[in-house]
C-alpha cells in the first residue's frame, strides 16, 4: 500500500509555485515527510488547479487546540455537499485573538487533514485580516458551514461576501457549543501557574 501524507500527490494537483506556508511537501514547502494522516493540504492555486467535481463545502477555524466540537463541526459539514475544505486559520489570527497560538500552522493543518470527512486543508494568513473573505472568494465554494456560536450576520464576519458571491451560510452544524478551546487554554495556563 502506498504512503499517504504529505509526500503524496493527488491527481490533478500541480505542484504550485512556493509561497510561504501554503505549500507542503511535493505541493509545497516541508521537508519532512509525515505519512497517513489523510487529507491533502493544498494552495488556492492547488485546489484550483485539479477542482473536483461536485458541491463545495468551506469552512474555516482556529482549531488551536482542536477538541470535540471542531472535529463534529468539520464532519458534519460534509452532510451538506460532496466536498469538504477545511481552511486552517493562520498564526497570525490567533495571536490576535489569543495572544499566541497554542500550536503551529503546519501541525494544526496535520491534524485537521486526519478527521475523517475532511477531504482537503488549506493554510490560510493574510496580516491584519481576521477573516477568511480573501479565501472564500480563491475558494468560491457552494456552501460555508459554521458550528458553536456562529449563527449570523453579527457573529460571522464573512456573511457578507457569501451573499455577494452566492455560497450558501449553513449555521448550527456540529455538536452544540461544549467545548472552546480559549476555556481549555484559560484551564491550563490556571493550572501551571
């Protein structure tokens, strides 16, 4: 049986020119191989380039760390389409909202390419952006889904660009808020004290 990871190639799938962390081994930037976690993680110029067939399915989060929610919030959007992109927040966007992140770029997108229904991962960053506008519109998927508290306009800062580009809003997906990553960090930081 073949590796799958990140030395794997899906069909379709060009390597893309480097760029920053966008990129991972034989489509991009890493060295080390790391071998069946599942997913591709790919660029935007990498998903589009071999674009599968079928209704896209985006959504988008921190995962840092990644808990049950996250993980019932990625799978249960795979309900509403054929395709799941699980764009990966970068760490920029979490020292803005956090402080700091918990865990690096490349490890959360290796950990997210593992959830099962998860069928591609973009690393997504742009500096002073806190929302993935930028990558809904490389994207253009049919459907975003979001899980816990996001359930509008008010708490979704991409609404906007959905309705403009036509992507459906799918709100509630997943299993109801139990868990935040910010009260598991706020636990441990107590707890080392």
């Amino acid at each position: 049986m073949a590796a799958r990871g990140w030395g794997r190639r899906s069909p379709g799938f060009p390597a893309p020119e480097p760029r920053h962390i966008t990129r991972v081994r034989g489509v991009g930037v890493y060295d080390v191989p790391v071998e069946n976690l599942g997913a591709p993680i790919v660029s935007f110029e990498g998903f589009d380039a071999g674009r599968p067939a079928g209704r896209i399915v985006a959504t988008s989060g921190g995962f840092d760390p990644i808990h049950p929610g996250h993980i019932s919030s990625l799978q249960a959007s795979a309900g509403f389409g054929d395709v799941v992109v699980a764009i990966v927040n970068g760490d920029a966007f979490l020292r803005a909202k956090k402080g700091r992140s918990f865990q690096d770029l490349e490890t959360r997108c290796l950990i997210v390419s593992a959830v099962r229904g998860v069928d591609y991962v973009v690393p997504f960053e742009i500096d002073a952006d806190l929302t993935v506008r930028e990558a809904l519109r490389g994207l253009r998927p049919d459907v975003f889904t979001k899980g816990g508290d996001r359930v509008d306009a008010q708490s979704i800062p991409e609404w906007d660009v959905c309705q403009e580009l036509g992507i459906e809003v799918v709100t509630g997906v997943g299993a109801d808020k139990q868990w935040s990553s910010s009260w598991f960090l706020n636990a441990w930081s107590q707890a080392t004290r």
